[in-house]
C-alpha cells in the first residue's frame, strides 16, 4: 500500500523528493500542486480549532535567529543526537537507533560512554559494509549560518522550533493582552533540524513545518474551563510498562495517569482535530515521556502516535509542561524581566506547549484516506485539494463552451476547482478520485435542454441531477 500512496502522490503533484534533477538530498520534499492545497486546508483547520474555537492569537517570526536564542534557550547545549560513523565507509548512523534496532531495547536516558559500550560489547558493526564503528559523539541538529558581512557578522542558527521565536516577544504579547492571562499564541511555520539519517520520508524531514501553540498560564491554574467538552472521550493510553489501556479522558485525570488537566484537553482536542483531517482515529494512541527521554526544558510531556502500517509508531505532537523554562532562561539572559503582576501576584508564567508536525500528519491523512478497491483517496471535504471537478461529456457541439461557463460561475463564488476535457469521462472521474475529488461535475445533452448538470459523488458513485441555478446552493449545503 506504501509503495502505492507514493506512487499516486508523485505522479499527482502530492509531495516528492526536492532537488531531484540534482539526484535529491534526503529530509526535504517538495509539495506539488496538490499536496500544497491539502497543507493549507488541514492548516487552515487548525487554525480554526485554535484561533476561532480557542480564540489563541497568531504571530510569524524569522526562522533565522541569532545565537543567543539558542544559548539561552539550552539548544545549543543539549539539542544533539547521538552519532557513530563507520570507519571504513564513512556512514553515519544514530548510534541509539542502531542499537535499539540491533538488540531490540530502548536507550532512553543512557549517556555516550553507555551507548558506546554497547556497540563495542555486542559487535555493532555498520550495517552497509560491516565496518568497525567510531567512537560515539553527541552531534548538535540546528543549522549554523551567519547574519551580516565582515564586521557586522554574527553566527545565527535556523530554527529547530518555532516555539522559541514565540517566546522572545512574551513582554510584547503581555502589553497586547492588557495584562490579562491565560494567553494562548500559535504560530505555523517551518523548522529545521539536521537530522543525522532521515530515511523515513516525509517523517523525518530536515525542513518541516510545525504549528506550536504556546499557552501562558498562572503556574498553580493548569485545568481548562472546558475540560468537559473533552472528558467522555476514549483514549488508547501505552503506560510505562508498555501495556496498553483504554479509558476516557476524564478516567485519566481522575486516576492521575494524566495530571494535568490542561495537557488532558489539549490531548482531546488534538484528537478531535486529527479525526477532522481525516486521520483514522482508532489508530491514534497516548504516551507519556519517560523522566529518561522528556527533552531538556519540560516537566512532563505528552505525545500522540499513530501506528502506521508502513512507519510503525509516528509522533504527531507534543503535548508539554515546559514551567517557566524557556522564559526564564531568556529573563536571565536577555536581562529583560518576564515576571507578570496578576491576581496580587508577582511570577513568570508557565508555558503548556501544543507541538504539532504538520508533514507527518498530511503522512498520516494520505495512509488512513487511502482506498485500494478504487484507488483513492477519501479525504474529508474540509481537507480536499478541490471541491469540484467540471467536464463537459464530449468535446463537441458545443458542450465545452456550458461547462466553461458552469466553471467560471463556480469560481466567481470562490469554489476551488478545476476544469478537465481530456480522455473519456470515466478516465477524468478516475483522475477526480485519485486525488480525492469529492465532486464531479458532467454537462452533458440533457443539460442544453434544460439547464441542468449532474454531480457525481466520488464516495457513492451515485449521480444527481441539480439545475445549474441551485449548484451553488446544493455545494454550499454538501459541504
Ligand atoms: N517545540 C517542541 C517541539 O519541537 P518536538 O516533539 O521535537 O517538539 C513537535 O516536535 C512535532 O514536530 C513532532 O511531534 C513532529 O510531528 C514534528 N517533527 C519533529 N521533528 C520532525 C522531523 N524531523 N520531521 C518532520 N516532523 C518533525
């Protein structure tokens, strides 16, 4: 099915490899005309589970920052994976991964000389050509580059979250909000991160787009007012034993598997959102982070994973406590005070971070969309790259020129469609399908008598008859 889905997404203009008239470079993919409207619909859609329903603002910040972003932040210190080249070869792999793969455990929380000791001890040798494996040496992800010329230069890096940009404008966004908490900000963009062997496609990019919700909250009011909206919701939970246990939302906080009620809306929320996409629900499951594996700046953390066929466990997003980490660090810093006087108090907000992948998810809608009988994809409408495709029957006494006219009167309400004459009809309503079309708009004899089309509904096949005059109307109600 795998081999499927990539198939149709580069032979439709979905994503593929970038730079491939230069043979490519792995951790980037291109979205082609297609993949593109799907990105910013199921952006679009997040933007309205956090602006319109969580009434969160947006702000868009550079992706280059100077380095005392990332010194402050504890990036430059502690944003590194673990790496082993091959002596012989010069591959380099992720030490931890080659170790997980090899003797099937997790080295969560383990340092390099442990990690080293392992290779050594079990004969870990490189996987390509069985050489000897170098020592092991922590490898910082962000990419260096430079602002300015000659003496105005200073190093800078790309940034590896859009979070950290969002923090540096904490005391700006404070004055806007008239001083007033819990104040919710999201930003959409791109990050990068130099990862060390990004085999797996479009989940583990070295530039991605994230959307990262930060929520400034008083440290001891960490509930949601809300919580009920989400609270009968199932959820799979995998604990820390590896066992798998499905409850509700409202279960988990009450038996404090999950402690703060906060991060327990979001995880309900998210789920609400990745089923709008058109993820396939019964696949999603929670995990907490193990105290060894929780990155550097949070206190607890709560991830999403869908269990693909093809990839096994993805991480969608992070749902973290990161306290008063990150604008405590950039106070210290910076010099620039980040404490709050609220409610007769005097403190620095705490920080509830909502990470979401955007690619890794678009992954996710293409394999749970999927359908093998026709071959296609049942995107839900919110999502789809058009909502209507128009053809005439025929090329041919004057069919065209009706179906011309049906397009521009659908564009002129702002529909998003395409107009197609080529082949048989059968084959146009194949290529409508494969790209999730929803549906199919046919002028054919019958409606240069009497002013009507018939719409094709890509799911049931089934065709109805609409007069041209209601289209609109009949679309606006179907979606
Ligand atoms: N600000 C917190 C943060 O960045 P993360 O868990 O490292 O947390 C959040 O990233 C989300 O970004 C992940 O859940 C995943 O969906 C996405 N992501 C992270 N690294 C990625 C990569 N190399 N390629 C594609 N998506 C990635």
């Amino acid at each position: 099915m795998h081999q499927k889905i990539l198939d149709i997404c580069k032979r439709r203009g979905i994503v593929y490899p970038s730079f491939e008239i230069y043979g490519g470079v792995s951790g980037f993919y291109d979205y082609g005309p297609i993949g593109a409207r799907i990105k910013h619909n199921i952006e679009e859609l997040i933007r309205e589970y956090y602006i319109i329903d969580e009434g969160c603002w947006e702000v868009e910040c550079p992706v280059i920052s100077p380095a005392q972003v990332w010194i402050a932040s504890g990036h430059i210190e502690n944003f590194a994976d673990m790496m082993t080249e091959c002596l012989n070869c010069g591959e380099p792999y992720r030490a931890d991964h080659l170790i997980e793969k090899h003797l099937n455990i997790s080295c969560d929380g383990m340092s390099i000389n442990q990690i080293h000791e392992l290779i050594e001890k079990n004969d870990i040798t490189c996987p390509k050509c069985s050489g000897k494996l170098d020592a092991v040496y922590d490898y910082n992800l962000m990419f260096e580059t430079e602002i300015g010329p000659g003496k105005y230069k200073q190093t800078a890096y790309l940034r590896p979250e859009t979070a950290q940009t969002t923090y540096l404008s904490f005391r700006r966004l404070w004055e806007i909000s008239r001083r007033k908490l819990p104040i919710g900000v999201l930003q959409i963009g791109h990050s990068f991160r130099n990862e060390i062997s990004p085999r797996q496609g479009m989940i583990r990019l070295r530039e991605f787009s994230q959307a990262e919700i930060q929520f400034w909250v008083e440290p001891e009011h960490k509930e949601h007012e809300r919580f009920d909206e989400v609270s009968d919701i199932e959820v799979k939970i995998i604990t820390g034993e590896n066992e798998e246990i499905t409850t509700t939302l409202g279960e988990a906080v009450k038996r404090d598997i999950i402690k703060i009620q906060i991060i327990a809306y979001f995880l309900g929320k998210s789920i609400r959102l990745f089923g709008d996409m058109g993820i396939n629900q019964e696949k999603l499951r929670l995990r907490q982070h193990t105290d060894e594996e929780r990155a550097f700046y949070s206190a607890d953390t709560w991830d999403i994973e869908f269990m693909s066929s093809n990839f096994g466990r993805i991480e969608l997003v992070g749902i973290s406590d990161r306290q008063d980490y990150d604008l405590s660090a950039h106070m210290k810093l910076s010099k620039q005070d980040m404490r709050v006087n609220y409610n007769g108090k005097k403190f620095i907000p705490h920080t509830i971070e909502v990470a979401y992948g955007i690619d890794r998810p678009i992954y996710c809608v293409l394999e749970s969309c999927y359908r093998s009988d026709r071959t296609y994809f049942r995107f839900p409408k919110k999502i789809v790259p058009y909502l209507v495709g128009v053809f005439p029957l025929v090329r041919k006494d004057d069919l065209p020129k009706k179906a011309i006219e049906v397009f521009k009167a659908l564009k002129k309400e702002k529909f998003y469609g395409f107009y197609d004459q080529t082949g048989s009809i059968g084959k146009r309503y194949a290529r409508a399908d494969e790209i999730g079309v929803p549906y199919s708009i046919t002028v054919d004899y019958q409606s240069m008598e009497d002013d009507t089309v018939t719409i094709r509904n890509r799911d049931t096949k089934e065709q109805t008859r609409v007069k041209i005059d209601e289209l609109v109307a009949y679309l606006r109600s179907s979606t």
